[in-house]
C-alpha cells in the first residue's frame, strides 16, 4: 500500500552554545563512528517545535501538557458557571479528569508557612496532554455535575461521554507528537512525527568558560577587590544533521475530519505540516540561549516525500566529517558527504522513486547538494509541502 511519509533532513551550526544539557549541566553527547559527538535530543526539539507553533497557529488548534490540569480545567468551569466556588471547580474538573483518563488527580500535601494546610489544586501524578477541544468539552462535562448529585460521575453514560471527548478531536500537536496515558491506554496516540537525536558530523569536545561578575556596589577603598561571582558553564559548537519524519496518513487518523465541522477534510492536515515544516526547521532549544545567543537558521534542509517508509542519511556522517582551513569548514565537508551518500542509498535500496523533494541551502558551502532537489526558499517549501499533501490525501 502507498503511503505519504515526509522526511526532513538538516544541517545546522550552532556557535558556542548549551542547548540540551544533562544533570550535571555538561552539554550532552553521544559517541557515533566511534569518536564523541554533540547532541541534542529529540525531546529538546520537539518542545521548541512545539513551543514555536504558538506563534503560528491559533490556540484552538493547541493543546496543553501538564499536571496542573485541575487547575486548567477549573478556569474554564468558572467561564460557563460563575457561580460554582473555586474549590468546588477544581474537585468537579479532578473527578472528570480521572473518568476522562484513568489518571488520578489528588490535593498535594503542602503547608502554609504559617503551619495550616494549603488550600491548593488536585494535581495529576504525571503529564497530561489534552487539547483545547478537548478540554472545552471536560468542562462542560464537570459544570453539569454541579449539583447533580454523587452518582453523577458513577454513571456509565457520562464515563463513556468523558472517554469519547478525550479520545477525539486531537489538537495539531497532540496529532503530531503522540500522547501517552499510563491509566487509559484507550486513549493513547501514536506520534505521527519521530524526530531523531541531532548529533554533531563531525568530533565534538565539551569546553568550559570561567567566568566573573563584578559587584557595581562596592564603593569604599577597602572593599574587596575580588569579582562578586565566579563560576563556569560547559559548552560546545557543532554542525549538527537533524532528522525527522512525519507519517502523512497517520496524521490525517489522528487528527479526524477536522478541528472545525465546516473544514475539508484535507485543511487540518495541510496546515499541520506546514506548521510543522516551518517551526521544526526555524526552532531552536532554548537551553542557556542568554548565554550564548546561538540564533542560527539552518544551512541546509532537504525535504522528501516517501511512499514506502523513512530513510535517515545519518550513515552519511558515520565517519565523521574533518576540515582543514584551505579546504573549508564542516559545513562544505558534510554537505559533500550528504551529497554522496543520498544516491547512493536510494540507488542501492530502491527508494529514490519519482517522488517530489525540495532544497534549500544558503550559501557555496552547501554547493554539493546543488541537483539532489528542486530548490526553493522557505516560504516556498512550506507551500510545496502543504499542496503536496493534500494532493496525494485527495483533497482540492
């Protein structure tokens, strides 16, 4: 059976900089062909891609993860009865959350610092996912149950009700990225889009930068003359190959006929990829970015449609990349690796196909890649992408 996969590959440098960073605050790594790399996982990706689709889309389109869902929920309760007290609200939106997804969502023991115990908000013991839709309709459901009585959410009609809000109608992101309920796997959602662990293409070693502060207060003659503050951050600098890919048809499961009932079929979909394509390729992980500044665009990104299944081309940096001043930076190396590599898998294997595939590449380091794509800008790319995909969904 054809499908409709969409495979971005990226090649970025990052200055100086910490993006991703473990418990110890060392930039994290990865050994790969045998040397050690940068890396940047895929969680960090995936949150500023997320984080990102904010300034594109609407927040209707959007959905929330977090503990605090009572809370969330309760606010939305106050909006459709102004008359239902605070607490009340958020022990109707723990009990809806609970029958909407097996998770339990309980008062935390906090106390006040004046010894009394805290009046604050259930909370779920993990990560709750849960788009506008869907939580625009768990709050009707725990509005109703104001004063219906306890056997209001004992009843079967309104667990199933509660269970079919929070299994439909998914959100861009929610459709995109997955969502993991460990109390209602009925309600789970495969991830349409995988994003892979960044690493660097060539060898990376971890630096550190001592660094000072000076106190502006210090006035008398006999102050200290010593700096404030001192400490250290670690840091790298890499061109990183990124890579992900979107399941088009799985996509189009997960997110239904659509967010609004006057939509075609194929609107929602359209603009999830091209929100994807334009966020995932301009983001950036936000770690130490006050820092360093690191607010770099991609040098390179080459997009492919599939029709059988995904193909990463990190094999291309398996020997990691080496430069030499006369013979140019990492860039100019790893876009000739890319460059040989591409045809050759694709030849081998089968998979080149007559399928479309887009390039957009800044500058002559990235000359090599010239004749793989079509190229195009940004702006085009994201078009492409978008009327790509509703023609091969059947759409208009």
């Amino acid at each position: 059976m054809t499908r409709t996969i969409l495979d971005f590959h990226v090649l970025q440098t990052v200055p100086p900089s910490c993006l991703n960073r473990d418990d110890t605050g060392t930039p994290k790594t990865a050994v790969y062909g045998g040397v050690r790399r940068a890396r940047v996982s895929s969680q960090a990706w995936k949150r500023a891609t997320r984080q990102e689709f904010h300034n594109l889309l609407d927040p209707s389109e959007l959905g929330v993860r977090t503990r605090r869902i009572a809370e969330l929920l309760a606010v939305r309760i106050g909006r459709l009865d102004g008359t239902i007290a605070e607490a009340e609200a958020w022990n109707l939106a723990a009990q809806t959350v609970q029958l909407a997804t097996g998770s339990k969502v309980e008062t935390p023991k906090r106390k006040a610092k004046e010894g009394q115990e805290a009046a604050v908000a259930p909370e779920a013991k993990y990560l709750l996912f849960l788009s506008a839709h869907q939580l625009d309709g768990l709050a009707e459901i725990a509005a109703k149950g104001h004063g219906a009585g306890k056997d209001y959410f004992k009843d079967k009609a309104t667990k199933e009700l509660a269970r079919q809000l929070a299994g439909g109608r998914h959100s861009v992101d929610i459709a995109l990225f997955g969502r993991m309920v460990a109390d209602g796997a009925e309600i789970n959602v495969d991830a349409a889009a995988q994003v892979a662990h960044a690493i660097s293409v060539h060898r990376a070693d971890n630096e550190s930068d001592y660094y000072t502060a000076v106190d502006d207060y210090k006035e008398r003659e006999d102050d200290d003359a010593g700096a404030g503050m001192i400490g250290t951050v670690e840091f790298n600098s890499a061109t990183l190959y990124r890579y992900a890919a979107v399941d088009v048809d799985l996509l189009r499961r997960n997110l239904g006929e659509g967010l609004r009932e006057d939509e075609q079929t194929t609107e929602p979909v359209r603009r999830a990829v091209e929100a994807f394509t334009r966020c995932f390729l301009t983001s950036m992980p936000t770690g130490k970015i006050n820092t360093f500044a690191n607010h770099t665009l991609p040098d390179a990104v080459l997009v492919k449609v599939r029709s059988a299944r995904p193909v990463s081309f990190a094999g291309a940096f398996e020997e990691p990349c080496r430069t030499e001043p006369e013979t140019g930076g990492y860039v100019r190396h790893a876009a000739r690796a890319l460059a040989a590599y591409v045809p050759e898998v694709e030849k081998a294997y089968g998979v080149a196909g007559d399928d479309p595939a887009w390039l957009l590449r800044i500058g002559s380091s990235t000359e090599a890649l010239s004749g793989l794509a079509t190229e195009v800008s940004l702006d085009e790319l994201v078009t492409a992408v978008g009327a790509e995909v509703v023609r091969r969904q059947g759409g208009a």
